[in-house]
C-alpha cells in the first residue's frame, strides 16, 4: 500500500493502520505521521492547485514554512487552510487540497477553547538542540522555565537526521533531556505549542494544539483518547523575565523557471521525511544547492534506495568530503551548474541543467537557511544582514531577550548546543541565578566543506514562471513589475505583489523578494533589509484566541439582586453597560410599543414600579466632603442639609455636561451620590482625578457602593398608599416628607431572605432574621410623578421588592422597565447624558440653567461658560419635536432641516433628533432634539426627512406633560 | 502587552492602567482671570514631543491612584515612574 515507505526507521508506529481520505481517495498510514508523509509514503506529492494560475501544487516542505499543501478538514469537523505537512494524521481524517481558501463549518464548533497564564524566569521557544540545552542549564540553576515546541515531539532538526551526541543516537540524548527536565518541578515543557506572537515585555502567546491528534473517540483504535471536555486549543499567555528564541531555521529554496511544480521540494524536507516517517518522498532524485548542507540529503536517500542521479551545485568549488561521499554512492557532481528549468505536469518529470535534461520524480532544492528570526523581531529586535550566510540575522541585543542556535544564524550542531547553554547562562546572570557545573554535550564533528553560495535566482527563462511566493503565483516578474511602477522597499514591492502575505507569511518568500528586489535595483540587499515581521508567527483560528470568551462570557453580565424575579415575569432585556436591565414586560399578545404604552398609563393613571438598582453609586465621606461635591458640581452643594436631596450636574472643565444624578447629604461629612448607570465607573474615576491631582488636601474618601444598594422607585399618584402600607412608620404626607428629602426607616421582622441559621459573619454583618431592616426613602422623581425611591440593602433586596408589588396589588402596581422610564422622562425633558447629550452640550444648552450657581466662586467648567463659543446665540438647544402627524414616528438620529423642500447640497443643517417616543398620556409621537437656537425656534415648524419624505413638525417647549409640575406631590 | 510599575502595587499589565495626558498641567489657581485665549490654551492645548514625555496615568482597575511616569512616545518605554508628590525627575 505505501510504496514509498521503507519497512524501518522514523518515528511512526507501523503496527497501527490509520486510514483517511485525502481528494476522495482512501488511503492508509501510522500514528506519527503527518498527513504530508502519508500522502508522500503513497507517492502522492500533489495536493492541489494554485489560487490564480490554477498550476498543480504540491508538497514542498516538512513543516509551517511550505508554502503549497493548503488543505480543507472535512471529518471530524470541517476547519479550512490548513497545511498538510502540520496536520498529525489521525483515523478516519477527512481532507482535500484546496487554492488558497476553503470553507468553514456551518454548524457551532462544540470544541472547548480555553486560556493559562504562566509566568517564567526564562522562556525557551524551540525544543531543537539549542532550546534543550539552554532549558537544562537553566532548570540545573533553579530558574522556573517554560519550554515550548511546536511539534509532536521535543528533537527539532533532530528528528529529521542522523546526527549524533555524546557518541549515540542524537534522540538518545533528547530523550535524556526531556526526561530530566520532566523532573524538574519549576518547568513547564509543552510540545505541540507554537509561540505565535513575541510582544512587550517578555509577554509571548503561544498556541497548544491539545486533543486534534488523538483522534474522535468513534476513531480512536486504542491508547489515549480526547476526554470531552479537554480543550481543544489553549492560548498560554507567558510572561517571562527574559525569552530565548531558539526557533531554529528554515531552508530557503532558489528561484528558476517552472520551480512550482509537485515534486520540487526542500532538501532538508526530504531528509525530514526520511529520517522521521520513514518515507522516500521520490526514487528518482535530483539535488539543487548553493550549500553543504543538502549533500547530506543526496547521501542519505541514496543510501535509503533512491537513485540520485545528480548533485547540481551551483558553487565551482564543492566541498571535497561530500563529494567523496557522492561518489562513493555513485551520484555525479556537477560543479557550478544551475537548474535553469523543468518538466512536467501533475509531477516534475525532467530537470533541465545547462542545456543538459536528467528525468528525476524529486528535485530537491536548497538555497541556505534563513534564520526564524520572527519571535525576536516581532518584539521589535532588528535585524542585519550576514553577507557569509546570505540571511538576516538578530542585529543589537535587545534587553530580556536572546537569540541562539540557528536562529542566530549557527549553522552547525556543536554550535547551537554550545550556544543554547552560553545563551541561558547569559540570561541566568542577568536574573540573579548560578549555573551549575556540569558536561556539555558533544555532537560528532562536522563535515569540513565549503562556503555557501548566495543565489537569489537563476535569470534563465521566462521571469513569469518564476515563482517567488508560490502561494500567492507572484513570480520574478511580479517584482520587476512592481520596481517598473516605481516600489523602491521591500515593504512597498510586498504590498504590490502581495508576496509574504499568504498564510506562511512569507517564510521562505521574503528573503527571496528581498534579494530578488535588491538585485532588480542593484542595490546591496542588506541596504535593502526585509519586510516586518508580525504576528501570528502561524495562523491562529479565532475560535482558540476568543477561548472562552463568548457567548454570554464574552463580557461580565451585571445583573441585579432581583434578576430572577424579571425573568419570571418575562422581561425583555435591555443591555446597559454590562447591566441586564428589563426593558419592558410584555404581556401575552404585546409588543414593544404596546407593553410600553401600558406601563406609561399605569404609571401615571395609578402605581409603578423601576429596578433602579444599576444607578451608580458613589460614598463620599471626610470633613472636607461637602466642599469637594461643591467644587465639581455645578450647583449648591455645601448647603444641602442633611435629609435632603439635591439634583446636581457634572461638568468636564470645558463646560460640557458629563453626569447627572441626585445628591443625598447624610450627614455633616457624609454624601451618597446617585450616577447614571453607564457613568458609574467613569464618575468615580473623575472624582479620584481631581480629588488626588488637583486637591490632595481635601480630606475625602470615595467608595463604590453600586452593588451594596438596591434601588425600587415607587413612582405614580398611588405611590403614596403603597409606601405607606409597607412602611407604617413613616409619615408619607408630603408636609412630613416632602419633594427632594429622604427618611430612613426600617421593615419589620416578618419577611423571607434567609435561613435563621445563617451566622452573623456570613451575613456581612446583617441583621439577624428577627431584627429589623434598614431602608432608606427618597422623595425624587424621574417621571415628574409622586415617587418614593426605596433604597435597601442589595441582601434584603427581592424580599423588600416582593413586598412592594404584594402591596401596590391593590392599585394594580405595573412592573416597568427602562422603555417606560425613558418616555416618562422625556414627557418631562429630563434628559439622559449620552444619549440627550454628546460632550458638545452645557447646563444651558439643556434649559437647566437654574442647576448651575451664580453665587459659587469656582466649580469645575464655570470658566467655560464665559468663553466664546459657549456664547453663541445658535448653540444647539433641548427642544421637543411635535410631528404635525401625531402619529408620525421621527427616529432617533433623524437630521432637522429648515424645509419646507431640500435645497441643493450642501443643506444646513439645524440639528438633530436624539429621543423619539409615543407617549400615552398625549396620545401623541413626540421627541427630544438638539436644535440650533432651539428656544427662539418654539412655535416654529422645522423639517425633519423621513424614509425619504420630508415631514413637517412644531418646536416646542421641552417639557410636553405636566409643564406646571403639578403631579409632584400626588 | 506593557507592564507598567504602579509605585504603590508594583508592575501590572498595561490594560489595568487608564491614560491621563500630559503632566504638570496644574488647573489655573483663578480661572476666572485668564482671558479666553489663555483658558483656551489650557483646555485644549498639550505638548506632542518626539521623546521623552511627562504623563499621568492612573491604576484604574488596581488601587486606583494616579501617577507621574516620562515616557518615551517613540519606543513606549517607561524612563521614570514617580508619585504625585515627588518632582519630575531629569530626563536624559
């Protein structure tokens, strides 16, 4: 069944059979495999086609830098462009190839995405020699250490060779490594993790892939399975005192004509699939280098039984070792020639050299690596270029972060273990740990060989079917194209051709248009530099960064003490801030306009009731309180006087209004400060601004306590009987408790909340059952009815609130909800800061001058009210809109125009509609506006368009109930 | 993701921290004797260096107390973190 796989070696496990369906077809392969070398061990190379050119593509490397075998996971569920060379083949796999873009799921994804915070001494990012040994040194010296790989299996370029260490097997020693470091109880090692994004700070994200290679438990044929709710993918957010990048390198091929076709693959790919799978990715074998490091590739898969039929090196001078090998094994080498062009439809059949036509299934290629430089300089580490390697590399040390191995541009094994250990040691001084002596380990001596040569391309044939990025079909002649228009940077020539934006962004791309550019411009390519790099390092799905933040986690819900009695009666929620707040109550048969229209009659024909409890809520207290709600309201604050309630204003120092809200005086150094609901967080942070950088001598002490107070206005000409009823303590007439004052009474033992047992410290030092609960009243009014706020202890909260309805049973007590509240409000033009108002509206602006002193010296924004601006007579004024179709409905937003007909543009316009409602007392459509000189407007008729009419209305005064305030005191 | 040193709880993530502009922009001692381009240039004016810049900041979801800090607007580094009452330092 697979041809092409040899009956040893690599690290698959032959004695299980996975199948899987790759473009229809059923095939068969191991655990350990990826689905690329599944595909290869049948001899299949081609995956798909390109996305313009609609070329046959295939596998062209072993991992993320390939930039071809884009796949589409249909089983076990459907998950678009991923790579064929990173998906680890599981039973029952279901794929194909696609050009560039596939599909998503059309059903939910019930996978669990989930995130982990870690924090390190030291963060290794590549498991490959270099990243092991900088890990050891590092856990020997007692420094917490997380170590990251993004494959199955600790090894890097290990896995993928023959290397030795210490005189054995170089997996011998990884596997000693891993194991030692398991010990260790401060290091976190996690495989399958690809550190995806290096930012500020030591802070590094990186994805584990957790459950996708152990199959759906339907397929699984024995061994470990994914428990349901194991996540998925898991997003670590790291945060490490110094980070190591030992992300390895990655082989960069060589440009020539017709270099796309399946087949054509990286020299150390071959050897990866080799060594690893155990698979001969073709029989008949052409090399193509610039560098040493690919004759180790010819050696090897002749050795595995592949004929070799040419090393094709493009230097005159090739490396006498490796050639010595070649010619042992029969395989010619052909000194400075290039691979000017091939053959070949489905797969290459033909390499064409000088002139010369060798027929091969494989041409390998190797152009010399480029160090994976991504993660440092992501975090902002520039790079240079090293004329030796032909490669960018990390130019200035940066603080907290390293780079060693080959991702520092260290070619050779004994060189990146040395350097790992040199790197960790140095980041060790820095944080304060020893390293602990101990043997390093010793890789077999390298082949003695020749300097690489640095070939961007080979010019021979036609630029067109040169292809740069394969990906995206952008060839040579995309860069000419490109510098002909004029691009002169790589950042430019990038956007033009779009190379490097496909989903390998570029990895063995960039540096190839870097150099290509260069040489198209004649200019030194390291003048030129390379594009940025930027995270993700590889894609991340958006599934795995919003984790667990959707849905209803997606942001905090803020729900009331008697949440759960709105949603028994069937409330519709309205989201204010993070607040679930009911918006109305529908009864059967209603809709919003119809449940609305009831609760505003019931309201003001009898009783109603508010959960106000989301207002903002603020303690101030200190000697000094009175004087600091003096300086940062606009009115008379200081001679409130205590059981009193004061309607204030906040202004920034613009004189723009910012907040409003009510004011109670508790006592002498005491005030509870009533906030919007959506301005709570941002008022109490505005008092610490000014109380801490403006007036630090004033003695005063800000608390939150929104959440501490439930608040219940009882609103409506029957609020009186049902406070009266609940309270009997208190004298509710209004001679005794008048407009604007409060009382705090208490309500009797006999009531629910909870069990008797309860200790006294688990009820936050509460009263016991058969005591007596404190509540405060408030006569302030929101709607202009008679209204009594009832403020309580959130604890007591539902039972106080079922009292209440209980009581109103009689007057038929209307549950209402903030649709209600904003009609009653706007019937009396009290208006709602954010929504009446936009941060270009004054005191004055909203008719409320009367809330803005004369007599006060200083309050924050009183300057502003004298400059210019705020001056002008055609400021834009609060007015009502009445249609002069009752039932004509302006939206909220709608422009005002003067009318009677649309003048040519550009139209002056007058201003704006920024509260529409029906009202049931006027049996009318009204609304509030924004209108320049509004006041001078009323009894004028304006235009306001439509669904593209243009409908005539009346200006009037703001307040259109109860204009006289008779209502106010029942 | 930043960390920014909080002089009363120590280095936090950057999103617990809420921006306040520029530093040592005390409010007029007597507003109502600046002329209007002078409250003007109060309210509305700010510095914009390349560099090294003096800013407040406040530990908004920590301890909720402000700062001075000179940042640098290039490369977002935090030179000097100081309390209110503790003078700008020199900067380089």
């Amino acid at each position: 069944m697979n041809a092409l796989r040899l009956p040893a070696g690599g690290r698959i496990d032959r004695s299980t059979t996975y199948e899987f369906t790759f473009n229809g077809q059923r095939l068969t392969g191991h655990p350990g495999d990826t689905l690329a070398s599944a595909l290869l061990a049948h001899g299949i190379h081609r995956t798909g086609t390109s996305i313009k050119l609609g070329r046959p593509r295939g596998i062209a490397a072993a991992w993320a830098e390939d930039p071809n075998g884009l796949i589409q996971i249909e089983e076990p569920f459907p998950e678009p462009m991923l790579l064929a060379t990173t998906v680890e083949l599981t039973d029952g796999l279901t794929a194909r190839g696609i050009p560039g873009q596939g599909r998503l799921a059309d059903v939910p994804d019930s996978a669990r995405y989930d995130a982990r915070h870690s924090h390190a001494d030291l963060l290794v990012i590549g498991a490959g020699p270099t990243g092991l040994c900088a890990a050891l040194t590092a856990a020997r010296a007692g420094a917490r250490v997380v170590l990251v790989d993004e494959q199955s299996e600790a090894g890097g370029y290990l896995l993928g060779s023959t290397d030795r260490i210490d005189g054995g097997p170089a997996l011998d020693w990884v596997a000693a490594a891993t194991a030692e470091l398991a010990g260790f109880a401060d290091v976190l090692h996690l495989q399958r993790t690809t550190a995806f994004g290096h930012f500020d700070d030591g802070f590094v994200l990186a994805l584990e892939r957790r459950t996708d290679h152990l199959g759906t438990p339907t397929h699984v044929l024995g061994g470990e399975t994914a428990p349901p709710h194991k996540s998925r993918q898991r997003v670590w957010r790291i945060r490490a005192r110094h980070v190591l990048v030992a992300a390895g390198a990655h082989e960069r091929p060589v440009v020539f004509s017709d270099n796309d076709r399946p087949g054509i693959m990286l020299a150390g790919g071959a050897r990866t699939y080799l060594h690893r799978y155990g698979v001969l990715a073709g029989r008949d074998v052409v090399v193509f280098t610039t560098n040493d490091s690919a004759y180790a590739a010819a050696v090897d898969l002749a050795d595995a039984g592949a004929r070799v039929h040419a090393v094709v090196d493009a230097r005159a001078a090739t490396p006498a070792a490796w050639v010595q090998k070649c010619v042992r094994r029969g395989i010619p080498v052909r000194a400075g020639r290039l691979v000017t062009g091939t053959e070949g439809v489905e797969r290459i059949t033909a390499v064409a050299v000088a002139g010369e036509r060798i027929p091969c299934d494989l041409l390998l290629v190797s152009g010399g690596w480029n160090p994976a430089v991504h993660l440092f300089s992501q975090a902002g580490g520039t790079l240079r270029y090293d004329g030796g390697l032909g490669a960018f590399v990390p130019g200035e040390e940066r603080d907290g972060v390293s780079v060693a191995g080959g991702a520092a541009g260290v070619a050779e094994l004994g060189g990146c273990l040395a350097d790992g250990r040199r790197a960790a040691e140095g980041a060790l001084g820095g944080l304060g740990f020893v390293p602990v002596d101990s043997p390093s380990p010793v890789a077999e001596a390298h082949v003695d060989g020749q300097p690489s040569l640095v070939l961007w391309r080979v010019a021979d044939g036609d630029q067109r079917t040169q292809f740069v990025d394969l990906q995206r079909d952008a060839t040579v002649a995309d860069i000419a194209c490109a510098i002909g228009a004029g691009m002169r940077t790589v950042e430019h020539v990038k956007r033009y051709t779009t190379i490097g934006t496909a989903h390998d962004q570029g990895k063995t791309s960039g540096v190839l248009a870097s150099g290509i550019a260069a040489e198209l411009l004649g200019r030194p390519v390291g003048e030129l530099g390379t594009t940025t790099f930027r995270p993700p390092y590889t894609p991340v799905a958006f599934a795995a960064l919003a984790g667990r933040d959707r849905g209803s986690l997606f942001d905090p819900e803020r729900t009331t003490a008697v949440h759960a009695w709105h949603v028994a009666r069937g409330a519709v929620w309205e989201d204010v801030g993070q607040w679930k707040r009911p918006r109305y109550y529908p009864l059967p048969g209603e809709d919003m306009e119809a449940a609305v229209l009831r609760e505003c009659a019931a309201v003001r024909g009898g009783v109603g009731i508010l959960d106000g409890s989301t207002l903002g809520k603020i303690d101030v207290q200190g000697p000094d309180a009175a004087e600091f709600l003096n300086r940062l309201y606009t009115n008379m604050i200081a001679t409130l006087k205590v059981g009193s309630v004061r309607y204030g204003v906040m202004c920034g120092a613009d004189g723009m209004v910012i907040d409003d809200g009510t004011v109670l005086r508790l006592a002498g150094d005491r005030f509870l400060v009533y906030t919007t609901t959506g301005g709570a967080a941002a008022v109490l942070e505005w008092m610490e601004e000014w109380l801490q950088t403006e007036w630090p001598d004033l003695r005063v002490y800000l608390t939150s306590v929104t959440e501490q107070w439930a608040t219940f206005p009882v609103v409506g000409p029957r609020s009186r009987d049902v406070i009266g009823t609940v309270f009997p303590d208190v004298d509710v007439s209004n001679a005794a408790f008048p407009f604007m004052t409060w009382r705090d009474t208490v309500l009797g033992s006999n009531r629910s909340g909870h069990d008797a047992s309860t200790p006294r410290s688990a009820r936050g030092g509460r009263p016991a059952p058969d005591q007596d609960v404190p509540v405060r009243l408030a006569r302030v009014s929101f709607s202009g009815e008679l209204a009594y706020e009832v403020n309580v202890d959130s604890w007591y909260a539902r039972a106080v609130w079922e009292r209440l309805v209980a009581a109103g049973e009689r007057h038929g007590i209307t549950p209402y909800g903030t649709e209600t509240m904003h009609v009653l409000r706007a019937e009396k033009a009290y208006p709602i800061v954010g929504q009446d108002t936009d941060g270009t509206v004054t005191p004055h602006d909203l008719g409320m001058s009367w809330a803005v002193s004369k007599k006060k010296p200083f309050f924050v924004g009183k300057r502003s009210f004298h400059r210019a601006d705020n001056q002008r007579a055609d400021r834009k004024q609060l007015v009502a809109l009445l249609p002069v179709d009752r039932n004509l409905f302006l939206p909220e937003g709608s422009q005002v125009i003067e009318g009677p007909s649309v003048p040519e543009p550009p139209i002056p316009m007058l201003g704006h509609v920024t509260s529409s409602y029906r009202s049931a007392a006027l049996e009318r459509t009204f609304a509030l506006a924004l209108v320049k000189a509004g006041r001078t407007r009323i009894g004028e008729t304006v235009h306001v368009p439509v669904a593209g009419a243009l409908v005539p209305v009346e200006v009037a005064e703001p307040v259109v109930f109860d204009p006289e305030g008779a209502r106010r005191d029942g | 993701m930043q960390l920014i040193t909080c002089p009363y709880c120590g280095p936090r993530e950057e999103a617990e921290f809420h921006y306040g502009g520029q530093a040592h922009v005390p409010h007029p001692a007597d507003p109502g004797s600046l002329s209007d381009e002078e409250w003007a240039h109060h309210l509305f004016f700010r510095d914009n260096p390349r560099g090294p810049f003096a800013e407040r900041w406040v530990h908004a979801l920590g301890c909720r107390r402000w700062f001075n800090a000179v940042r640098d607007t290039v490369s977002y580094r935090f030179h000097h973190i100081y309390r209110l009452d503790q003078a700008r330092p020199e900067t380089p």
